[in-house]
C-alpha cells in the first residue's frame, strides 16, 4: 500500500448523483470509500443506512471503510458485511463489550477498526491495539461534514503512534474530520496512515485533483 491512503468520505457527495461521484472516486488516486453511518442516537444527524451502502458497493472498484456513529454496533455487523464493508469501525464510546464486538467484525471477515471521539483518550486503546487494523481518530465532533479540525489531534496521533510501535501492532491510524491541505501535512508528521475528507474533497474545483494533492503530500513534511 502506498502512504498516505486517502480516504474520500461519501457523506459530501451529491446524493443526486451518487453514481457520477463514486465513478470520480473510482477513476481517482483515491484507495477507499469513506461510508459515513449515523443514527440519530449516538451523534446528533441521520445519515443512510444499507441500500445506500449496497447501491455504492455495486460501483466501487475500490475498499468500502464503513464508519459507525450508532450505539450497539455489535446488532449489525453481519447486516453491514452483506451491504458490502471491507473495513467495519465501531466507536469505544458506543460498544460495551469492545472486545467482543471486534471478534465478531473478524469472525465475519472483515478489518476491524475501532473509532474515538476527540474526547477519549488513546491510552484506552490499549489493550485492543493487537487485535485491530485501524483506529478512527476523530478530529472533529462525529455528526457533520465540513467542521472545523480540533488542533489537539495532533499530539493525541503522536501519542498513539508512539504507542503502536512500542507494542509492535501493524494498526493504521485514519484521521476523521476537517482534513485539509493545511492540517494534511502535520498530520502525515504526526504519524497519520490514512487521511479522510469529506468536505475538502467535494466542495473543491476539481475532486478527482484535490485527491491526488493529498495522495502526494510527503510524510516527511516538518510540523509548523
Ligand atoms: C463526521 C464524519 C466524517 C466526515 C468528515 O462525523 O465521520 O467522516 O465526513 O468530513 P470533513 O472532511 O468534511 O470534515
Ligand atoms: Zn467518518
């Protein structure tokens, strides 16, 4: 795979023209779908649900990353694998039994991933850091496209990077929320794997070129 891996997120498409979208993305230097899942409950908006998700996956050449907003995840993980997730990321703050929930999004083959809010702190990963493909760390309160980027990410990326290579986990990092050209760089400084970008991406000019700018942002960019 070839860092950074940009991850466009639906929810900023145009869900007039959903298939337009998806084919820019396919023919893009994007490497997944972002799939944004909100239920009203765990975060303050709605968003779509399965025939959304299986009308994208029909499309896409590309891996659907599924992001959950809803409580108990762990009542739709089979649902969401046959809507076509490649990636399945439930919230620490909505799964009870975390653990568990993360075996189940294996067991039905799947990556898992486990999402936090600006609010929680990384060190609560870490007994799970072994077990799972990504962490979704959220930049930004989950519920909306276009916010503004809450700066503390930057340290908390550090910090779990620090604690990735010290427990030796192969984890990405995805970064989830007001990623722009400005906040791109000091986040690939900070350790991040995967960029998502919802707003950025879709109100730019040119999406498909907004995309490769990402894609060919260098890790080693110095942090401001
Ligand atoms: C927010 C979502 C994000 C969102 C990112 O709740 O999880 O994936 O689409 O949007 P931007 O890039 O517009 O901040
Ligand atoms: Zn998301």
């Amino acid at each position: 795979m070839n860092f950074p891996i940009i991850a466009p997120s639906v929810l900023s498409a145009d869900f007039a023209n959903l298939g337009r979208d998806v084919e820019m993305i396919n023919n893009s230097e994007a490497d997944w779908f972002h799939v944004d899942v909100m239920d009203g409950v765990f975060v303050p908006n709605i968003s779509f649900g399965f025939p959304v998700i299986k009308s994208i996956k029909k499309l896409a050449s590309k891996p659907l990353d599924v992001h959950l907003m809803i409580v108990q995840p762990e009542r739709y993980i089979k649902d969401f694998k046959d809507a076509g997730a490649d990636i399945l990321s439930v919230h620490i703050e909505a799964s009870t039994h975390l653990h568990r929930t993360i075996g189940a999004i294996k067991e039905n083959g799947m990556k898992a991933g486990v999402a936090i809010n600006p609010h929680t702190s990384v060190s609560q990963l870490k007994d799970v850091l072994m077990d799972i493909d990504v962490v979704c760390m959220m930049s930004v309160n989950p519920g909306f496209g276009g916010q503004k980027f809450i700066e503390n990410t930057y340290k908390k990326c550090a910090e779990l990077k620090a604690m990735i290579n010290e427990c030796g986990s192969s984890c990405l990092i995805e970064i989830d929320g007001g990623v722009n050209d400005i906040t791109a760089p000091k986040l690939l400084a900070s350790g991040a794997d995967v960029l998502v970008a919802g707003n950025y991406v879709f109100a730019s000019n040119n999406p498909s070129q907004t995309i490769a700018m990402l894609k060919q942002i260098n890790k080693s960019t110095t942090i401001a």
